[in-house]
C-alpha cells in the first residue's frame, strides 16, 4: 500500500520558518519525481515546487528563493524548507509522488499539512 505523510505544518508568524517532510512508503522512492502543491483557503491548487530522481529542482515564482526542496532517499522523505514565510503563504501544503513507465503512470498524493502565516 502506498502511503505519502506530510508533517511539519503550523502556525509561524510572518518572517518564520518551517520545515515541511514528505515521507513516502510502498513505492521506489528514488525513481519518483516530487512535488509539493498548496491549497489557500478558498482558492485553487497550485504548484510550489518539484525534485526530480536526479535532484534537479524547480520553483513556482512565488517561492524562489524562499523555498528549498530536497530529498533523502536513504529515508524515503523529501523536505520542504520555507523561510521568510508570508501571509499569503497559509495554505494546505500537499506532496505528490509521480512516475511514468509507459503505458502507466503512477501518480500518488499525500493528506495534506496546514500552513499558518499569522502575527
């Protein structure tokens, strides 16, 4: 059984930081590409950032230079490091695992963790 848990989600006042874990299970993990998406209240989801197998990284606009993705696949988790959080960063924050093997794609989403940014 496939599983995919978020952590690390809560209230952080504006220019905090958090640390947000993905931790995947029943999968190769290493051969999966990662994303994390957010949800804002009332709005939405959107992509925040992606790891690729080989560690190739990229950044929705919005988070550049704030956000780091990474992943240890020694245990199965990626993390997302958020810095200088802002009010407009208070969402559901979700990981997604994804691989394509032709014909099939294995696509598999996480519970979700809240996001507070509030003083």
């Amino acid at each position: 059984q496939v599983q995919l848990v978020e952590s690390g989600g809560g209230l952080v006042q504006p220019g905090g930081s958090l640390r947000l874990s993905c931790a995947a299970s029943g999968i190769t993990f290493s051969t999966y590409v990662i994303r994390w998406y957010r949800q804002p209240p009332g709005k939405e989801r959107e992509w925040v950032a992606f790891i690729t197998d080989s560690g190739n990284t990229n950044y929705a606009d919005s988070v550049k230079g704030r956000f780091t993705i990474s992943r240890d696949n020694t245990k199965n988790t990626v993390y997302l490091q958020m810095n200088s959080l802002k009010p407009e960063d208070t969402a559901v924050y979700f990981c997604n695992a994804r691989s394509i093997m032709l014909p099939k794609v294995y696509d598999y989403w996480g519970q979700g963790t809240q996001v507070t940014v509030s003083s």
